[in-house]
C-alpha cells in the first residue's frame, strides 16, 4: 500500500491552477502525520475559467494548451507503458524502486502546449508545475521532460515495485534523472503547462533582438 492518505485537499486544490503556492514545507516533511495545505490564501485567477472539480485519483492537464483534460490511473494503464529502476535519497534514506507508468512527455503533448513558435526553440521557454497531495509542488522545464532533447524518462507511475497504486490516490511522478526524491510528486493531481515570459528589471529579455 502506499503510505500516504489520499489528500482531502484534492478538490479544493482544482481551483487554485494560477495561485501562488503559499505556505514554505519543511525541506524533508516525509515524518510528518499529514501533509493537507490550508486552502486559505489561494486566490484563483481571475482570468482563468472556472475549474473543473477533479475527484480523487483524476489528474488535470492544463494551463497554457489548447486541450485541456484529465487523465486517471485506469487512462494511463491503456497507453504505451515504461519502466524503470530508479535510486534516490529521501528522509527515509535511500531508496530504490522500479515504476511502470507513461512518460510524462506522451501525456502532456495530447493536451498541445502552445508554445511560443516565433522564438526560436519556443518549447525551451516552457515549464511544468506538477502539484500533488497537500499542494505539495516541483517545477520542470520542458527541455528535461522531451526525450527529444535530454536524456529523461520521467515517468506518471501506475505501479511501484509490481504493485498498482489505488485508484484513488492517482499516480506519482518518477525522476530518473535526479538523485533526491523531491520531485517524485505522489498523489498527483495537476500539470500546469506554460512559457516563461520574463521582466527583469522592468525590460522584457530583448537586447540584441535582430541584430
Ligand atoms: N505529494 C507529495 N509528494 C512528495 C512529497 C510530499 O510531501 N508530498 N515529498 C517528496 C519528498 S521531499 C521525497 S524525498 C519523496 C519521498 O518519497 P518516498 O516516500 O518514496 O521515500 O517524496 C516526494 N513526494
Ligand atoms: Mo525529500
């Protein structure tokens, strides 16, 4: 059985998609008895349309794409599987396992990211913020995801170790390439796709266009 309780905050974190992820967690909170976030705080974009509530074990794709949609343990199952043995370090110590599941990539390009086709390589300005159980949050750059470009195999895992997670706990990112468990997200429920378009110091990233 997995360890961790399905979230209550499932349902209340569907309509938080742009809010900021407000409260700071504990480097390492894996001793501590419940991982749910206060909903209090989140503001919901005013320009985002009203939510879809998502329920338990459902993972929403959206954010900056054309198609947005929802996926389940049971979806996963029906595509084109991986797996892989993977090592990291957590509080528990170190950990090794071998996951079945999708690659994060096959499952983000259905939902069709727009990205920013009159930049060059405009896929390399997107960024996926995966939000899991308690709000619990880890921000990826396209480029580490898309077999095209790194070597990477990060993976939505159906099972762990031979056995399926529950339906309604949803599946857990698996990150091959890192050697830490923080961004194995579990009980995952969002994947908030979109580019990066940069201010600094008050000047969009400009200088030297066209020369
Ligand atoms: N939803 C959620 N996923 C999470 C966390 C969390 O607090 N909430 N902790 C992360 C951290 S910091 C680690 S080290 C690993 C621990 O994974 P393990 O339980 O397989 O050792 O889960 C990661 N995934
Ligand atoms: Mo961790």
């Amino acid at each position: 059985m997995h360890r961790r309780a399905s979230s209550p905050a499932v349902a209340a974190v569907a309509v938080m998609v742009l809010a900021g992820c407000g409260g700071s967690t504990p480097k390492e909170a894996a001793g501590s008895p419940s991982r749910a976030s206060p909903a209090a705080g989140a503001v919901p974009s005013a320009a985002a349309p009203a939510a879809p509530a998502l329920k338990p074990g459902e993972v929403r794709i959206a954010g900056q794409v054309d198609k947005p949609y929802t996926v389940t343990l049971t979806s996963l199952r029906g595509l084109p599987q991986q797996s892989v043995e993977v090592e990291y370090a957590g509080a528990k110590g170190q950990q090794k396992h071998t996951y079945q599941g999708v690659l994060l990539h096959d499952v983000l390009k259905d939902a069709q990211p727009r990205f920013d086709t009159s930049k060059k390589n405009g896929q390399l300005r997107a960024v996926v913020a995966a939000t899991g159980g308690g709000d619990y949050r880890a921000v990826f750059a396209w480029a580490e995801l898309d077999p095209g470009f790194a070597k990477s195999q990060i993976l939505l895992a159906v099972s762990e170790d031979g056995k399926p997670f529950d339906d309604a706990v949803g599946p857990r990112l698996v990150v091959p390439q890192d050697t830490r468990g923080g961004r194995y997200v579990s009980e995952l429920n969002q994947l908030w796709v979109g580019t990066v378009d940069t201010t600094v110091d008050g000047a969009a990233g400009a200088f030297g266009a066209g020369s």
